[in-house]
C-alpha cells in the first residue's frame, strides 16, 4: 500500500519531502535539538532512499512523468486542452534521475557533516529550514518540465542559497557576499523570467516538449536563448561571470559551499536540458557550441590560474570549481557544436557529452570532500589562512587522507573518478579540436600544482606549537567525509559501470529529443 | 564481476593495472622502510636534527608557507596576473557589467547572422 503510493509518487515526493520538512523543522526544533537533528537526518535520509528508488524506476521503466493534479499521473495532455499540456508536469528521465541521486547523497552526507560542525552556532533552526529548502529547489530543477515551475526552483535556490552564504555573519563579510549572490542571482533570474516571457509570449505554453515542438528559432527566440545561456551560465559560475563564486564559497560555512556546488550544478544540468531538449537542432547549434566552448575554456584557465595565488584555503578551491565547470562546458560544447552531423556526433561528440555529464556527477562528489575537509580544518584551528596552517598531517590524519583524495580526483590523477571523466573530454575533444584538448591537460597540470601548495600548506612540515593540541574531526564528520571520499574510489575503479548504468543513458536522453517529446505529447 | 574496463571511443583505460602499480608501489616503500635502522627511537636526541652545530629555529621559523611557493611561477607570469588579478574588483556594479557586456557580445554573435 505504501510501497505503491511512494513507487507512484515519487517524483513528487523528493521535492514535496524536503519542502514540507522544510516547514516543519522550526516547528520540531522547539522539543529539543535531538529532535531537530533526528527530523532533519530523517528528512535527507528519506528523500535519498526516494530519489535512488526513482532512477531504478527510470533505468528499468524509462522516462517517468508526473503530472500535477491530473486524474491519472500520466494523463499529459487533458481531452479538453486543446491539444496543450496545461498542467504542470515533471519529467524524470536517466539525466534528471542520475542529477537527483547525487545531489540527494551529497545532501545526506552534508547534512551528517553539518551535525557536528555546526552544533555550536546559534538558530540552527532557520539554518537546516534553509538547507532543506535548498535541497527541494535543486530537486525541483532537475525534475521539472515546466518553464516557470523551473524560474520558481531557480528562485528558491538563490534566496535559500543567500540566506545560508550570510548565516556565519564574520563581521558583515559573509552577509555582503550573500548580497552580491542575491544581486547576480536575482539579474539572473530576471534574464531568465524574460526569456520565459518571449517564450509563452509567441508560443502560448511553458511545457518544456510543448515549446521543443513548436520552436522555430525566429529572432526573439534567438534573444530568449541568449538569456536562458547567461542567466544560468551565471548561476553555474562560468568565466566572465564567475566573480560572485569565491565571494561566496570562501564565506559560507564549509557545508553550505559544498551544497551551493550542487546547486551550481544544477543550474548547468538546465543549462543542458534547455538547449539540447528544448531547442535542440533547431538552433545554430555550431555557434552556440563554441559558445559553451569559449565559456568552458575561459573558465578552465582563468579558473586555475586565479587558484594558485589565493591563501584563502575556501576560496582556492572555489576557483578550482570554476576551472571544472569549464571541462563541463566543453565537453557538454563540443557534443553541441557536431549536434547536426551524425557521423561526428556517434565518432566523438556523445563521448565528449558523456565525459561532460560524467563529470558533472564526479565534480559535485570531490568539490563537496574538498570543501568539507577544508571546513573541517577550519573547524578545529580556526583560519582560512593558508600562511598560518602547517603540519596538521601529524593530528588530522583521516582528513589528510580525504583531502589527499580530492586532490587526486579534481587532479585527474588516476585512478580516482576525476580522471575517468577527464580522460573522455580529453580523448575525444582531440578529435574535434586538439588544441581544445591540450589546453585541458595543462588546466590539470595546474590543477594538480596548485593543490601541491595546499596540501603542502596544511599538512607538511614540523608540527607547530600553536596547533599541538588540534585533535582529529568529529566522527560525524569523517563519516560524512567518507562517504563522499568511498563514492569517489568506487566511481574511479567502475567508470564503465557508472558510465552504462547513469552517463551513457543521461547522454542519449539529451539527444533523443523525440523520445522527450513522444514522451509528454504521446507520439505527436 | 563487474567490468573495470572504460572504453573512450578512441582507446580504453583499466583502473586495475593503476592499482597493481599502487600496490607493488606500496611493497617497495614497505622493504625500504623495513630495512631502515633499527635502532630508531621516538621522542629521543636521535630524532634533533643536525644543522652544522647551530641550535634549532623554531618550527614557524621552518615552516614554508603557501605565500613562499610557486614565486618563480607568478614572477614569470606577473604580466598575466597584473592584468587578470585587478578585473576581480569585488564590486557588485561590476560584476553585473561583465555580465551584461557578454549578453551583448551573445546576441551580436547569434542574432546577427
């Protein structure tokens, strides 16, 4: 009975769970903060089970569609709509089921992490009210097939986002980095809300394969495509709109950062969804490729060679993330720009998008560890500085261990997860431009360099007298590390496995449009 | 058994030929260590170190921090960096103008033609 009504609803209810969770929380939190801590570890530990026991329905059934308010939930275009689905429907299929399990295991583990590291602070409520928020905005983007249902995510994301980057107030700092986030995100967003104007405007419909059917690609469809590519360019942190990034990963608490990845990621999933799905091979996909391109390359060198100077250990990393979305961009750009040519397309443009793809899922794994053990090290001596850390490897030596991991995965360093990804974007990129492909390699040269410093910095050397009495994290925070650090030698040691069971899959559903299309409109 | 084998269109990569080399890796490090001096002692006069008579600095004094590495690197690119590193104003009226004037570039690029 309960087993067929979560099997029935489930796309809704990894949205609907954290949301009413959400709600709820400040509620339960006034009993005690045992009962805080159990409803919110209960809540993400739900909507994981939900969100993998959908991509099983996903990989076994195909695509699953939800349609809001209908006599049956599959009932996409009512008899008397006019041939329109009027109502607001989400989509599930493998690349929205793959985005759903990773960011519903990297909520699980943050918010264990989250237990122990910020115990200590005060109106933990608000703040896991906010997490959970978070955590049901990026559900929702990357199940959605509704235009304005995805603005309403988008918004979600980015208030819950600014309320969470201010919650360490660090004299005034943090809030000022959540008012430049809002800022950036609103103008976003409203670029987004024009686009999606333009759009019903001239078509009369928000369904995502309603609009994929009737699009023609006219001049202010030209100028609503342009919108949708900045406004989430933006919200993903592609070069040259990158500059909110490090202002805000650098100051929010180290498991809000890891969260605000997922959401980053998020934002390029829709990036993807949008011009593959909805767009498709009606726009001039060979300039809007190497426009993904030129952002992907910008934003892998810019990226990197703004980390190596920083001290800022939060902030070095956060411009690493911009370098790895730029690998994400390229691939995602080069499997665009051979979109219309099949022979080029099946040679090395879906193995480009699937190493973009894949990386997606690898980078929202190690930038999160990443992210958790800097909190983690900051969490015991207190500075970001990476001048003032030195020899920590003798008392913190797990979270030596998982740094070290990241590292090597963000690296590329075989054989961690990283490297697999890279070594699709790598391989077949050289096809389609090797110039392309050398200027990644040397992104992960320097990748790998300036995380030498890094490492160098917080664990090497002689222990110092100021740290000799720096014990090891919590436990919870291992765990949570953990988790992240396991996913990441498992997907490094079964890249075949991940790639046919998640990438592969995730890939050909973004350029079988037609199926997304006979999928929701039945066949027409 | 699961495959560990990823095919790239173009060749393919075995994670387990990588984790044989980690292992006989890890063996060598182990014979090394193994045959070391025996007679080591934590916590003793053995484990001072030895600079030409002169006493110990203290350990901040030695330890080499993030800002000392990689100056040869910044010093060759500092004509780079000198243009790069001020465009990161932190100013939020910039960085929305960054991001208008690529709207504008995109729509040239994509309207036009």
């Amino acid at each position: 009975m309960i087993t067929d009504f979560v099997i029935k609803n489930a796309p809704i209810l990894v949205v609907a769970i954290p949301l009413i969770g959400a709600f709820l929380c400040p509620l339960v939190a006034r009993i005690s903060p045992m009962w805080r801590k159990t409803w919110v570890l209960g809540v993400v530990t739900v909507t994981s089970l939900i969100a993998i026991l959908l991509a099983s329905i996903v990989l076994t059934q195909g695509t699953v569609i939800y349609v809001f308010g209908a006599s049956t939930s599959n009932l996409t275009v009512p008899i008397d709509s006019g041939g329109i689905p009027i109502r607001i429907i989400f989509t599930v299929d493998a690349m929205s089921a793959a985005m759903e399990v990773i960011m519903a295991m990297i909520g699980f583990s943050v918010i264990l992490y989250s237990m122990s590291a910020d115990q200590e602070r005060s109106s933990l409520e608000q703040y896991y009210t906010l997490f959970l928020l978070l955590i049901c905005s990026v559900m929702g983007m990357v199940t959605t097939g509704d235009l304005f249902n995805f603005f309403v995510f988008l918004e979600i994301s980015s208030m819950a986002s600014a309320g969470l980057v201010a919650y360490r107030v660090e004299k005034g700092r943090a809030i000022e980095a959540a008012i430049k986030y809002f800022i950036v995100s609103t103008i976003a967003a409203i670029f987004f809300l024009f686009a999606i104007a333009i759009l019903y405007g001239q078509y009369n419909a928000l369904n995502i394969a309603m609009l994929a059917q009737r699009l023609q690609f006219t001049l202010i469809d030209k100028i609503a495509l342009i919108l949708i590519v900045m406004a989430l360019s933006t919200k993903c942190g592609a070069v040259p709109m990158h500059f909110w990034t490090p202002d805000a990963y650098s100051l929010a608490p180290s498991s809000v950062t890891a969260m605000l990845v997922v959401v980053s990621l998020a934002s390029l999933y829709a990036l993807f969804r949008f011009v593959f799905t909805m767009y498709g091979l009606t726009l001039s996909y060979v300039t809007i490729g190497w426009v993904l391109i030129t952002l992907g390359v910008l934003s892998m060198v810019i990226g990197v060679t703004m980390a190596i100077p920083q001290k800022d250990v939060q902030r070095l990393i956060a411009y690493q993330g911009i370098s790895q979305i730029g690998y994400m961009l390229l691939g995602m750009g080069v499997g665009l720009a051979v979109l219309g040519n099949p022979a080029q397309l099946s040679s090395f443009g879906i193995i480009a998008m699937e190493g973009g793809i894949f990386h997606i899922i690898n980078h929202a794994i190690y930038e999160g560890l990443l992210f958790l053990t800097a909190g983690s090290i900051i969490y015991r001596i207190g500075t970001r500085d990476l001048d003032k850390m030195g020899g920590l490897g003798h008392s913190m030596k797990y979270t030596m261990i998982f740094f070290m991991i990241g590292v090597l995965a963000i690296a590329g360093v075989p054989p961690f997860n990283g490297f697999a990804s890279k070594l699709l974007i790598y391989e077949s990129v050289y096809l389609f431009n090797p110039v392309l492909a050398i200027i990644a390699l040397v992104v992960s040269i320097l990748t790998l360099a300036s995380f030498v410093k890094v490492f160098h910095s917080i664990f090497m050397g002689p222990r110092l007298l100021e740290y000799a009495g720096v014990r090891e994290a919590p436990l919870p925070m291992l765990i949570g590390m953990g988790i992240l650090a396991v996913l990441i030698v498992v997907f490094g040691f079964f890249p075949q496995v991940v790639v046919n069971t998640i990438v592969a899959p995730a890939a050909q559903a973004l350029v079988n449009q037609g199926g997304y299309l006979s999928v929701i409109l039945g066949g027409r | 058994m699961p495959d560990f084998t990823l095919f790239t269109g173009s060749g393919f990569w075995n994670p387990i030929f990588w984790f044989v080399s980690i292992i006989v890796a890890l063996i060598l490090i182990y014979i090394i260590y193994a045959s070391g001096e025996k007679g080591y002692k934590r916590g003793t006069e053995q484990v001072k170190p030895f600079i030409s008579g002169n006493p110990e600095p203290a350990k901040r004094g030695v330890q080499i921090s993030a800002g000392n590495l990689y100056w040869g690197y910044m010093d060759s690119l500092r004509v780079y960096y000198r243009n790069l590193i001020p465009l990161h104003t932190g100013i939020i009226t910039d960085y929305l103008l960054w991001m208008f004037c690529v709207t504008a570039i995109l729509l040239i690029l994509v309207v036009i033609p």
